[in-house]
C-alpha cells in the first residue's frame, strides 16, 4: 500500500526522504489557494521564488509580480495574494513570478522531491484523484507561518489523509493528527479556524472574504505540477 | 494574561524565545512518565544526558543509570525506560543519570529557559496548579519521536492548554491545535492512541502496562525541576 505522510513545517523538511514521493505543497491563506485559482483561469505558468529580489528581477523578462510578504502587498509588485486578483481575463495566457512569506519558501524546501504539486481546498478532489492515479509515496508539505504550524494547512493535509485513507496509508502521528482535527472541522471550516493565528492576522487586514472563498472545497479541477522550476497544469 | 505557546518538535525550538518562559519538557512514552514516577517514590535526583557516554560515565561517580535507545533497554545500563521499574524501594535517596532517544534531548534542548520542570499524565494537575502560581509565561516541548511530531506528547500539551484555558491564553496554532485533539481525545486516551507510531512500536516490545499507566491523569503530586543541570522535586 502506498504511503502518506505530513511535514506539519518547513522546518522539519530535514526528516523527511522526499526523492521515492509526490509532495503536496499547502498554504490555503493564501499562496497555494491563489496558484490554483490563477490556473482555473488560465494563466500560463507561475515561476515561484523564495526571495522578493529574484522575483522582482523577472519583471524586465515580461513576467507579471506578485505575492506579498507579511500578509500584504510587496511595493511594484503588480499582483498582492488575494485569489480574486487571479480571476482577471487579463491574466490569460501570461506567466506569473510568484513570491510568498510562506508558500514560495514551502516550494523551495520540496527541492528533490520525486514530483511537486500544488494543493488547496479549491482543488481538493483533483488533488486526492491525482494522487490516487500516481503509484509514489505522498508528503504533504504544509507552509505554516515563518516556521510555526498553523492549522488552515493542517486541515487540509488532514482532509487529503481522510479522503486517501482506503488506498494510502499514513506513515506516522503527524497525518493522523492532521486527519483527526479535519475530521472534527470538515462540517465548519471557518468556524473553527475563528481563533486560529494566521484567520485573526488576516482579518485585521480586512479580507474575510478571501479567507472563506480559501476554504471552499473543490471550487476548481486543476492541479498545478511544478516542472523545472515552472509551475504548469 | 500569561500566555502559553507548543513546540511540537525539539527541532522546532529555533522559533521560540525562552529566557521569559518555564519551559514543560514532555514525553509521555516514557522518559518523563518515569521520572515523575521515581520522585514520587523518593529518588533524591535525576541528572538528565542527551549522550549515551555521558550518561554512562555517572556509574563511577555512584548514580544508577538509566534509561533506553529506541525504546530498548541500554546494555551496562542498571535500568531502562518503564515506570514500573522506578517503583523500587531501594532507589529511595539514590541519584540517577538518565538518557533517552528523545526526552533528555528535549531537556537539553530546552537551555537557556527561566525554568524548566517535567511533565506527564501522571502529574499533570500538579503541574497546572504550578504554572498557574507561578508569573512567567508558558513553553510546552514535546519530545516526539526523532525529530518527528508524536500523538501523545501533543495530547499532553493540549491537556495543560485545556486546563489553564481561563487563565493563560494560547500563543499561536499549536496550542490551539494541541487543545482540539486533548478535547477529542480526553475521555479515552488509550482508544485514542492505539494507532498511534509510537504505542504501535511499544505494543511490539510488549509493554502496554506501561502505555495505560503513562496515560493515567494524576497519580503524583511531584512536580521535578531542573536546577543548576539536575532534576529534584
């Protein structure tokens, strides 16, 4: 049977052998969230980046910026880290350089890994299909916050072990926490995320309606794949 | 409001600030379990080793030493890793040195904290009524299990979140998570746990007396701190 397994930091990337396994990388408020949304609305591809400067530098490449840092809007950027920016027609058929507090340093980390995808609520079926098709081992990589666990992606790589658990058996206590705390907040998300850190940052900057639309199972059917250094879907 | 924060890996203890916190060291499988146990029964100190020679080097000085590698028994070593072992009468006034895979790690890791004081099921309402005397703020560190996240350290530190919930608020997601789990988990930890890594690891050495013993509320009232590199209570 194959395996799955949840790295609940990117810090804690050092325990984990990635080379036999298919990561699912995670940062539903709100990186992964906006990837999978920019590609539901056709953009060409997304080159993520750890650092702000290397994604800045794209721009004179023809690249639309975007991301943010602390939650906000990086200054020149042309894009911040709401998913409904990445609904523009606009966007179409263009290439995106993507940099997060979070999400991109996520991706970074999952360097070596036999495959890398991208996972959120919005394309939570299309990932546990994708994922069903492969014959890999599975590491969900959750972003966190600057190190820290945070729940949101906890959830989510608890709804992926939940949802696999009759084909893909976890590998240790990390996914059947993560499983046991989805299963107590599948029938409410957002209330239960209430009191969580990153949903109380968040909505000091006054986007509640991101973060509900974050947490919207299946919204979308894509499932980006990162290919030499490109995200595509 | 004091607050209390969860490190749920020691390889996570990079994110945390220490000097203003009593740090509770935990391993509920068994290092801390044990240690509770011995001062309950009159041990007059434990010096905790995160190296195995160290730790072996004591028996010159006159210490008992003790202590397990992947839950086994240490060859030389006059005792290993169960509870019930730190019952005997003769151990009354004696000293131990003590080393284990992941607990004395935990405590080692944990330098540079106000305070550092030893928690387990056994004397876990001893340890609540402790920190809630006490002014400073809070660091649960969960042992785990190499590097990895465990149920049952994490069901522990979601215990004391639980408990001291009026009169200590949580930091960030761990504890928030931590405490949703204990909430799911209380009213039978040993159901609970039973597919758990590391109940599964011990149940193949066949100790599940200990297992239940380490997962049964108050049975102490001793509460061990480390002091000048020694534990006493």
């Amino acid at each position: 049977m194959k395996r799955i397994d949840v790295c609940l930091s990117p810090d804690l990337m050092h325990l984990y052998t990635v080379t036999d396994r298919t990561i699912v990388v995670v940062d539903i408020l709100r990186a992964t969230s906006c990837m999978t949304t920019a590609f539901a609305h056709g953009i060409d591809s997304i080159a993520p980046f750890a650092k702000l400067d290397d994604c800045l530098a794209m721009k004179a490449k023809g690249y639309y910026t975007a991301g943010e840092r602390d939650g906000q809007k990086v200054e020149g950027f042309d894009l911040g880290n709401s998913p409904f920016e990445y609904m523009d027609e606009k966007l179409k058929g263009k290439k995106i350089a993507f940099t997060t507090t979070n999400g991109t340093q996520a991706i970074a980390k999952s360097e070596g890994a036999k495959e890398i995808i991208i996972g959120s609520f919005l394309n939570l079926s299309a990932v546990t299909n994708y994922l069903l098709k492969s014959d890999d081992n599975v590491l969900v990589v959750c972003a966190g916050w600057k190190g820290k666990v945070n729940l949101e992606d906890t959830l989510f790589a608890g709804a992926l072990v939940e949802l696999l658990k009759e084909h893909i058996e976890p590998d240790c206590d990390a996914p059947l926490a993560a499983q046991h705390l989805y299963n107590q907040a599948k029938n409410d998300l957002v209330g239960f995320l209430k009191n969580s850190s990153h949903v109380k940052r968040l909505a000091r900057l006054n986007i509640l309606k991101d973060i509900e639309f974050c947490l919207t199972p299946d919204q979308y059917h894509v499932v980006p794949v990162l290919r030499d250094g490109v995200l595509k879907s």
